[in-house]
C-alpha cells in the first residue's frame, strides 16, 4: 500500500473557499450550472428519473445561491 497524503479539515477548507470564490467571481460560470439544474430537472419529470430530478435541483439551489452572493456583495459594496 502506497503512502497516501491526507487532506487536513482546513486545507479542505480553504479549496472549498478558493472554488467558490472563484465560481462566484465568474459570471460565465453561474449561468451553466442554472441551466445544467433546469435541463436535469425537466429530464427527471419527463422520464420519472427521480436521482437526475434531485441532482437537478441541487444544481438549481447552487446557481441560485451563487446568484445571491453576487448580490449581496454588490449591495454591500454600492450602498
């Protein structure tokens, strides 16, 4: 067995931070994961695939909270 390095709770973390703030940076990058969610979920209620219908929805839940950041820190930033 190979000598495997383990990730630390704040190295996980921190590129947990580093991937989100990246995503929410790029507009271009929000857009898709809105319409991947919308595209999924019609495909899970036309086929009755409840496991694409979920991941759909998280995806839509994730676009819609990236789109809040954004807003957020445009409010906070334009008073």
């Amino acid at each position: 067995m190979g000598n495997y390095s383990q990730i630390s709770k704040g190295q996980w973390d921190s590129m947990a931070f580093r991937i989100t703030s990246y995503i929410v940076s790029r507009k271009y990058l929000i857009a898709p994961i809105c319409m991947i969610g919308i595209v999924m979920v019609a495909y899970g209620m036309m086929k009755d695939n409840s496991l694409i219908f979920i991941i759909g929805l998280l995806f839509v839940i994730a676009g819609y909270l990236l789109i809040r950041r954004r807003m957020k820190e445009s409010i906070r930033n334009n008073p």
